[in-house]
C-alpha cells in the first residue's frame, strides 16, 4: 500500500515545515510496518512538499494514522499549510528490485 502526500507550506513557512515533517520521519522509523516513509522537497517550489509512504498492509497503514505523534503533526503543520494537503492512495504493481 503506498501513499503520497503533497503539502504546501504558506510563505515564510517552509522552514518550519520542513523540520515538523523531518522529525516526523525520525518518528515513523521505529514503526514495524512502514517499510518506507520518504520526505521530498521540490526543486521548482521550495514550499511544496511531498512524503512517499509505503506500508505492508492496511493494518500498518491504520497503526501509523493511530499513533499519537501523526495526530500532533497535524496540531503543528495545519497553521503551516498553505490549502489542504492533497493525499493519494495507490496500489503497487510492478517494481525493480534495487541493489542496497
């Protein structure tokens, strides 16, 4: 199951989004069922963001928006957002496996 979320920070924001979501990836490492959890910044739009989230299953996906750290990103990126994030769910179907 993956998941891609876009989130614009307002203007002069976007430091402070940065590090409310990088602390947020500190945080979803120790969980068991996110197998990837990745923070993206555009080279175009320094305000605009994107997290690439892959879970084993819905029941790790439901874990992760259960946890009392996703409830509080909320608290403190919703005064930082500039719109509503756009939030995609897609199903993988094909894939490379990469050497590490």
């Amino acid at each position: 199951m993956i998941v891609v979320a876009r989130l614009k920070a307002k203007s002069s924001k976007e430091e402070e989004m940065e590090m409310a979501l990088r602390e947020m990836v500190s945080k979803v490492e120790e969980e068991e069922g996110t197998l990837a959890y990745t923070l993206h910044r555009s080279q175009k739009d320094p305000s605009l963001f994107l997290l690439y989230e892959k879970y084993k299953d819905k029941d790790a996906l439901s874990y992760h928006s259960s946890t009392p750290y996703f409830k509080e990103l909320f608290n403190v990126v919703g005064p930082l957002l500039d719109g509503t994030p756009g939030i995609e769910m897609y199903d993988e179907i094909a894939r490379i496996k990469m050497p590490l």
